[in-house]
C-alpha cells in the first residue's frame, strides 16, 4: 500500500501490507473458501514455529483470545480456578483483559505497576497473594516484557497459574525467550496497529495438548468438529453425521477468516524486519529526548519490541497532558492515553467485581500524566526529532 504520510506528520500507525499480501488475498478469493481453513492452519504452525510455542490458536481479535484463554483455565478440570477467585491484574491494561475475568465469575484483585516499566510491579504482586489469588493475568505493556524472572518463581511457590496478555508485545523477548511463551497460555494481537496486521485477528499460544483442544473447541462453538479422533475433551463415537454436530463445551464462534490466516502468514515472515526498525526507532527516540528532564521514559525489561513510545511528564509538564496534546495535535502528531490509564478509574468499574486498593499511585500519575506516540515499521527518524522539539519548547 501506498498512503504513508508526509514526513512532518506521525500517525498513531500506517499500513504495512504490499503486494504479497494483496497475492494473499486474492488466492483466498479466487479459492472460495472464505471461513476457517487450510490458510488459518498454515498460519497457526508458522506462528507457534516463530514463537516456540507448541501450539497456535488463531481467533479473530486479540480480545477474544483474551476471552479464550481464561474460558479454558476455568473449563479444564486440571486447574483449580473457578467464580470467586481471585486474578491479580495490573491497574493499567486494555479493557479486554479484565472483562472475561468478570464473565466467568473471578475478581480481578488490583495491583500498582512499576512507574519505570510500567508493568505489574513484582513486590506488590507477591504482596496482594491471599488465600482467594488463584492466578495472575500478566501484561506486557506496549512491547514491554513483564520480568519473568521473578514472577514466574513466585507464581509457583503460591501455585499460581500464569496468564499473558501479549497483545501489546509480539517480538518481545525475556532472556531470549519469546513473551506470550512464559505463561500456561499466552495471547497476541494483529489488529492493523499492532506488530502485524491481518485486519482483525488474535492467537493463543500454549504448550498444554489438552488446552490446546479445548481453545479449539471453544473458538467453534464448543464442539468435536476438528479434534482428532483421540483427544482430551470427548470421546468421538466414529459416525462422522454425529461427530460433527456434538456440542460439549459452552463454546463461541470468534473463528477468523481465511483472508486473515493467509495476511497472517505474508505478515509474519516480515516481523523480524518489523521489529528491527522498530527497536532502531527506539534507540532514537531515547537518545533525542535524554536532554529532556521533564519527560519520563519507560524502562526496557529484557528487550522490548517498541509497541509504541511512553512519556510520563513531570516537573514543569506535570498537570500540562492537555497542552502537550493540544500542540501534538496542531503538529499533525498523533497521541493517546498510556493504553487505559488507571483502568479502575473508568466507570465500567461499576459492572465489574474486583478488589481495588485505595491508593494506585504509579497508575494514577499516567492517568494524569502520561500519554504515548506511535512507532511502527517506517524509519521515524524525522517525525521523533521533530516530537522531541515541540515537546522541549513546550
């Protein structure tokens, strides 16, 4: 595609497709096949092969993957989580990793993020563990690895299990081991802002068989159809008439497209690339606002993969969010809030049960205070130096 933007503009994201995705779709097209298929499960091998994981589910958003991933720790009989429980959660997230906590009757139990990471603060993760906390729902924030190191350890001597909203973060690494790979399932977006772009779309990784199975069955409606004669879910009975109509899990129908798993394999085999420029951005992005005593930077954990560019700002731009907006605005500069804010903040609260300390500091102050810019597969040499000088005459 061809719209990129004139130089002096910075949008949010732009267009990373060119003609092999345009091949793509056409191949789907000319097949005739349009729902889930043989392109959805070529993409799925060449995802959980990039990621090293052993299986790839591919949905259609990355809220559904969401959606899927904590359906399947509350339905497998293996794992001691069910309504009343608690999910530790960051206080700053997508709405989407909350909501299918509250669907299936958990509570999320609120926790402060780290202000230099922005990610779950450990110490207060180990802090909220009572005797409810059943599981953590782990977010890689804007590209940023969560530590890993030393969450993983303490999850498991509390018998935690371990969720990874990665959405955010496709190409992060933590000791050279993929995010979206640490936890017992771990999700990824491909919404067109995102690392990759197959319109809408979402995976879920895991290494589990079992789950594996039953996120397939939950994605169609809950049925057999596509599980192998010998699976962990329900025994199939050999008459394919019956076989194909059985339904056994409260399932959904979140199946991607066709179209999408063929975009997503053109996609993938570009992401390394992706990923290289967009870390080469960063590496200007920082050092072109180091001078700038007032602006707050996230702090790299592992290596990120540059989702987009936080500022926190403080001193004599602390209270100013509104300005700095206004003149970004004016420069052709797109911002946003720093993903939700402090999501307890927001008034869908009152639908959701969850436990919510008083006091969110860190949180609070990007909810106040922090915004951030895009960054993508385009040398954004230009549209930073310029973003640095708005925000430094300010």
């Amino acid at each position: 595609m061809t719209n990129d933007p004139t130089p002096a503009a910075y949008p949010l994201a732009t267009p990373s497709w060119d003609e092999k995705e345009k091949s793509a779709i056409k191949r789907v097209v000319d097949s005739g096949r349009f729902t889930m298929g043989p392109e959805v499960a070529r993409y799925e091998a060449a995802f959980a092969r990039q990621f090293g994981a052993r299986h790839a589910v591919m949905v259609n958003s990355g809220s559904s993957a969401n959606l899927l991933a904590v359906a399947a720790a509350v339905i497998d009989p293996r794992f001691d989580l069910a309504a009343g429980d608690e999910v530790i959660v960051p206080a700053v997230s997508w709405a989407t990793t909350y909501y299918p906590l509250s669907q299936y009757g958990l509570t999320p139990r609120f926790v402060d993020i780290d202000p230099e990471t922005l990610n779950l603060d450990i110490d207060q993760v180990a802090a909220a563990i009572g005797p409810k906390t059943k599981a953590v729902f782990a977010v890689n924030l804007l590209g940023n690895p969560v530590d890993y190191e030393r969450l993983c350890p303490l999850a498991e001597d509390a018998g935690l299990i371990v969720l990874e909203d990665n959405c955010e973060s496709m190409g992060a690494t933590l000791g050279g081991k993929h995010t979206g790979t640490f936890g017992l399932m771990g999700t990824f977006s491909s919404f067109f802002s995102h690392h990759i772009s197959t319109m809408e779309g979402g995976v879920i990784a895991t290494d589990d068989d079992q789950l594996d199975q039953e996120l397939r069955s939950l994605r169609s409606h809950g049925w057999t159809r596509g599980l192998p004669d010998d699976n962990y879910v329900y025994p199939k009975t050999g008459d394919d008439f019956e076989d194909l109509f059985r339904f056994v899990l409260p399932g959904y129908n979140v199946r991607p497209l066709e179209l999408e798993g063929a975009i997503g394999t053109e996609q993938l085999a570009k992401l390394p690339g992706f990923i290289a420029q967009r870390r080469q951005n960063a590496r200007h992005f920082q050092d072109a606002f180091a001078g700038l005593a007032d602006v707050r930077l996230q702090r790299e954990t592992g290596t990120s993969s540059w989702f987009g560019f936080a500022m926190v700002f403080t001193g004599r731009l602390a209270g100013r969010r509104r300005d700095v907006v206004a003149a970004l605005k004016t420069a052709g500069i797109e911002s946003r809030p720093i993903v939700a804010g402090n999501f307890a903040r927001n008034p869908v609260m009152q639908y959701l049960k969850a436990v919510v300390p008083q006091d969110l500091p860190a949180a609070d102050q990007i909810h106040r205070d922090g915004l951030f810019v895009g960054n993508d597969h385009r040398d954004l040499t230009v549209q930073i130096d310029r973003l640095a000088e708005l925000i430094g005459a300010l």
